[in-house]
C-alpha cells in the first residue's frame, strides 16, 4: 500500500477547514494545498502556518512571490506549535495501523493455504467440501 500524506488546515479550535491527501510531500505538494486552502471560502486571512514541514518556507515563498499567497499570511515554524493539532488524529492513525496489520495478516494467511493446496497438503482447517469444489489445474 502506497504511503499518503496528509496536509490540514484547521482554526483555532482544532476543527478541520480543508484537507489534502498526497503521495509526495514536496514543494508542488505544499503549493497545491496551500491554493486549494487559501480557496476555501472558510478559511479568511490572515493565515498562520504552524508546521515543521521542510517544503513550506520555499513553497510560501513562491507562492507569495507569485502574489497567491496574501501579505497577512504567515508562517512560523516551530516543532511544538503543532502539537495540538496532530493529538486529535492520533486516535484515528492507531485503529488505522491496527487494520492494516489485519489486512496483512489475513493476506499472509491465505497466501498460506494457497501454497498448502497447491502441494496437496490441505490445512488442518480447511473443510472437505470447500476443497472439493476446488479443480487443481493439470
């Protein structure tokens, strides 16, 4: 499964304004949110960006360069600002781990009894009749 990156914008309260999922977490990256955020008719400047993300000094930079980014935005980075922003997601990040190991379990587990079917060494489990309906290829 392909690593996504999430990009937030959220308000003073923690509340979600805008979202963005990406594969990459580069400049263009930081761009295409930061227009689809400043975009929303939710989100009013001035804006404050409270990230250590290494892409976002060079994309606010462009963009502001390109007259994109308003004169009231800014950005401060800073390890800490954000803290309080990722703990609402935290919960969300551990189930979704917990399901993909599931995922991988049961794949791992099926890819087991194919192997044990094909070498006609059925799984202790494995009943008669669902083997049965199986035709082993000649």
């Amino acid at each position: 499964m392909a690593r996504m990156y999430l990009y937030r914008a959220v308000d003073s309260q923690g509340k979600t304004l805008e979202f963005l999922l990406s594969p990459r977490r580069d400049v263009e990256a930081a761009k295409r949110f930061f227009v689809k955020a400043l975009a929303a008719p939710q989100i009013s400047t001035p804006l404050t960006i409270e990230d250590k993300n290494a892409a976002y000094p060079k994309a606010f930079k462009e963009l502001k360069a390109e007259w994109i980014m308003p004169d009231s935005c800014d950005l401060r980075q800073s390890k800490y600002l954000n803290n309080l922003v990722e703990q609402d997601h935290r919960f969300i990040k551990r189930l979704v781990k917990t399901h993909l190991q599931h995922i991988a379990t049961a794949a791992a587990i099926n890819i087991v009894r194919v192997m044990q079917w094909s070498e006609d060494k059925p799984h202790s489990k494995t009943r008669p009749s669902s083997k049965a309906a199986l035709k082993k290829p000649a």
